[in-house]
C-alpha cells in the first residue's frame, strides 16, 4: 500500500511539474506573439505555429482547456486565426482589384479594429479605382464618377441608410458604449449632480472622463482630445487653434478606437451651445472629420442620426449639417477611408466662408451637377476641371470658362443683386 502512494504522488508530481512546463511554454509563446501583434507589417502562420503547438502537445499531456493559461493561450490563438484570416482577404482583394471584396475585408479588419499596412494599401487601390476617369486618367480632386447604373444602386442605399438611421433607437444618448452617468461623474464630490446633467451637453470645462468605455492607455488620450475640442472651439483659450484641429484629426485616423469619442465629443459640445461662434467651429470640426475617418460601424447610424436632424433645421447649422451628411456618406459608400488630414491652411480657410453644397447649371438652364461638397479650400480652378468633367469637355477648354456664383443669402430673402462673376 506504502509503494502505491509513493507512486500516485510521484505521477501527481510529474503531472504537475509537466503542467508547469506547459503554462511557461504557452506563456512565452504568448509573450512573443502579442509583441508581434503590435506590428503593422501583420503576422504570419509561422508566428501562430509555437503557441499552437504548446496547446496541442498540453492537450495531448491531459491539460483541459480549463486552466487558466490554457483559456488566455486559445483566446490569443482565436485572435491571431482571425487576423489571418482578415490579412488573407486584404490580399486577396488587393489582387483581384474587386470593388465588393475590397470593401468586405475592410470593414472585417475593421470589426477586428486592426491598423494594418495592408489596409491602407486596400484603401488607396479602392480610391483610385472609384475615381477613375472614362479615359482611365486619374481626376485630380478626388471626383467619384458614378455610372447610371450605380447611381440608381447608391441613391437606393442612401434612401435605405437614411431610413434606418432616421430610428429613434439611433439617438446618441442611447449608444451602448457610453459610459454611464453614475460613471461620468465619479470622483466628482461637489458638482456630481452638474456632471450627470451636463455629460452630454455643452460645457467649458475638461473632465478626468471619456464619455464612452476605454482601454486605461486611451483614457488620457480621450481627455486631451477634449481640452483640443474646446481650445479650437474657443471655449477654452489655447494657442495655435488650427494646430489643435489638425491634432484631433491625425489622432483619429491613427487610433480607430478614439473616432467614436471625437465624434462624441463634438456631438455634445453642439447640444445646446449658448456661443454661436463656438458653435460654427464645432461644425467645421464636424465637417473636417467628416471628411476625414469614419466613425465604427456600430456608431455609424448613431453619426447619421444626429446629423440628419440637424439637416431639418434652417440656417448655418442646416448648410454644414448636410455638408457632412454628403461628405460622410462619400465615405461610407466608398469606404475610402485614406487618411487625409487637411493642412493647415486648409483649415485655416474654414474661417474665411464655411463649406458649401453647390448646384452647378449651364447658361442654357441645363443642370451640370447638384449638392456638389464644395471644401473651403476648393478654389476656382479645381471647380472648373469638376465642371468641364461633368460636361465632357477637354481639360484645355477649362481655360476659357467662368463661374457665376448666385449667393442666395439668408433663406427667404433672395435678392437680384445677389450675381457675382469670377
């Protein structure tokens, strides 16, 4: 009887001592897989083959996946399978040039919130191939051309995006990832009651907070984006404010999980802003942001929705609202996401006149182009090449056009001295 307990627990200790093993073998092969995760050039099958191979040969030995390092090795090597699986569709569409299966492995990589170099070699190819001229020349400006055909496919899919988003349910108070308001106002002992009421409404003042659930390592990021939003919005004095702006933007196109939290914070500092003058530079964030990444999908028609109740109104607030929505679908149906941050000047030019839809006709009355997104810093020459493509003139006749430019003023107070010729 003495041998046979000698033996259970000389097997109970080479079961534990073999488990050990295993735990510091999927451990380091955990280790030197999440570093390589970080990289933007992607993963390979051969980076994946230790770490798989240590969870087989442990379950060959009668490790369950039960154990705790056995749960966090296969939920890494789950994660690592559907990076692969994203960085083969990448490459696969890259190949075939195919608009639809470009999209598709996009906006999978996207739900995985990968930041691969592939993916903005996708983007780049899928641009080109959306503004392609008839003859195959690349139309300076970035013009979407759109057959018949897809027309009637893309005004189909914008009635229908409209019309899902138009739910109640998209309001943007009723997004899940927010933080709650218990949350908000945490460690707010004197104006906790004030945070609550204000978390989604304007205010001059730079909480410890995102408004939406973040990663720790995002958090201060989130904050300092929010002292960014109120320094160019002037709600805060900073200086350089067109820095500023160009800093929000370049950290959304770098850190896809912040885009829904700039948008957020934009949103709230538009509701029930007593500054007009903040408030026109909180739409021309708007529109530059717009214009420049996509929020995620899951708070795309939150976006949406927002925005086109704003398009009902009357006034400035109506003309960048729908300025958005056009810029913003542009995107959506392309997904064309590049990652262009306006200069400088560019933004600069959004205080000289805002951003415009544009209705383009001919002499004769005939129609050229409606709702056409004219940037402030569009100038006329880049109007012109947009005309002449329109019209299907040769690009040297360009020379020799001109614009009449009809300024309708306020809504309902149209004028005949309202012509003005460039």
């Amino acid at each position: 009887e003495g041998d046979a307990d000698v033996q259970t627990a000389r097997l109970t200790q080479k079961k534990l001592t073999s488990q050990e093993d295993f735990k510091n073998l999927i451990q380091a092969a955990s280790r030197s897989l999440s570093v390589k995760l970080q990289s933007k050039a992607g993963i390979t099958s051969a980076d994946l083959e230790p770490l798989s191979r240590a969870l087989t040969d442990a379950r060959a030995e009668g490790i369950t996946d039960a154990s705790a390092f056995m749960i966090r090795g296969v939920n890494l090597e789950d994660k690592c399978l559907q990076q692969l699986t994203a960085q083969s569709m990448l490459t696969q569409s890259l190949a075939s040039l195919n608009k639809s299966k470009m999209r598709d492995a996009l906006e999978f990589a996207e739900e995985l919130e990968l930041e691969l170099e592939m993916m903005i070699r996708v983007r780049r190819a899928l641009r080109r191939i959306e503004v392609m001229r008839d003859d195959d020349a690349p139309l300076d400006g970035g013009l979407i051309v759109i057959n018949g055909k897809d027309a009637e496919s893309f005004k189909a899919d914008r009635i229908e995006r409209h019309s899902r988003a138009s739910n109640p349910k998209y309001k943007y108070h009723n997004y899940p990832r927010l933080r709650s308001k218990s949350d908000y106002s945490k460690g707010n002992i004197l104006h906790k009651k004030r945070e609550q009421e204000k978390m989604l409404s304007w205010q001059n003042t730079v909480t410890n907070k995102s408004l939406i659930e973040l990663p720790k390592s995002l958090v201060k990021d989130a904050v300092g984006l929010r002292k960014a939003i109120l320094g160019y919005m002037g709600d805060k004095q900073m200086s350089f404010p067109e820095s500023l702006a160009q800093d929000i933007l370049e950290k959304g196109i770098a850190t896809n999980r912040l885009r829904d939290e700039i948008y957020l914070q934009i949103i709230k500092q538009l509701t029930n802003n007593p500054k007009p003058d903040s408030a026109s530079k909180g739409w021309q964030l708007m529109c530059m942001s717009c214009g420049t990444f996509l929020p995620s999908i899951d708070f795309e028609c939150y976006l949406l929705n927002f925005i086109l109740e704003k398009c009902k109104l009357e006034g400035a607030e109506a003309c960048y609202a729908r300025y958005c929505l056009h810029t913003l679908e542009g995107m959506l149906t392309s997904r064309t996401n590049e990652g262009i941050v306006p200069t400088l000047e560019e933004i600069l030019a959004y205080k000289e006149r805002p951003p415009i839809l544009s209705t383009i006709e001919l002499v004769n009355g005939a129609l050229l182009t409606e709702d056409l997104p004219i940037a402030p810093d569009l100038n006329v020459k880049k109007v012109l090449e947009i005309c002449a493509h329109f019209g299907g003139l040769q690009s040297a006749k360009t020379d020799v056009m001109g614009l009449f430019v009809y300024d309708l003023g306020p809504i309902g107070q149209e004028t005949d001295d309202s012509t003005e010729s460039l």
